[in-house]
C-alpha cells in the first residue's frame, strides 16, 4: 500500500464521518425505531437539522451524546462518593 493510498483512505474515514446522517442512517446508527426517532425530534429531545424544512440530518457527534446521555455510575463509584463525603462532613 503506497502513502498516498492510506492518506485517501484516512480522508475517506474523516469526510464520511463528518457528513450530516439521513433520518434513516440515524435510526439505524442508534438502533431505535424510525417512529421512535420521529417523537425524539418532535419533542426536541435529540438535537437535528432541518434545512429546507423537511428532510431532517443529525450531525454523528450529536446522536453519540444523546447515546452517552443518563451515565449510571458503578456501585464501586457510588460508594467512593460516599466515603468522600462522610470524609469531608468529618473536615478531612
């Protein structure tokens, strides 16, 4: 593979993932019904773009965050929360 081989490639990547998604690209992308999605964007709970008024696009840093959002901490991290804050109640 020559040089200028992987640099289209690595080109090809970055351009094709930081194109806007279709409405169905990002049903799949976050394996939810199209149904789902539709109320999702009525309601404004994931961020879209509707440019002509329409066709709805959604940017992939987007929908990862939506994906990423209500983080449920372990019990180890739970309980490391509460010895630091018995621990600063004591003033150490």
């Amino acid at each position: 593979m020559t040089d200028q081989t992987i640099i289209n490639k690595i080109n090809s990547i970055v351009e094709q993932d930081s194109r806007p998604l279709t409405f169905q690209e990002a049903s799949k992308y976050l394996d939810i019904s199209a149904s789902y999605l539709y109320k999702l964007t009525s309601t404004a709970k994931i961020c879209h773009f509707k440019p002509s008024g329409k066709k709805i696009y959604f940017k992939k840093s987007d929908l990862q965050a939506f994906l990423l959002r209500n983080r449920v901490a372990s019990q180890s991290e739970l309980e490391q929360k509460a010895i630091d804050y018995v621990n600063l109640g004591k003033g150490v």
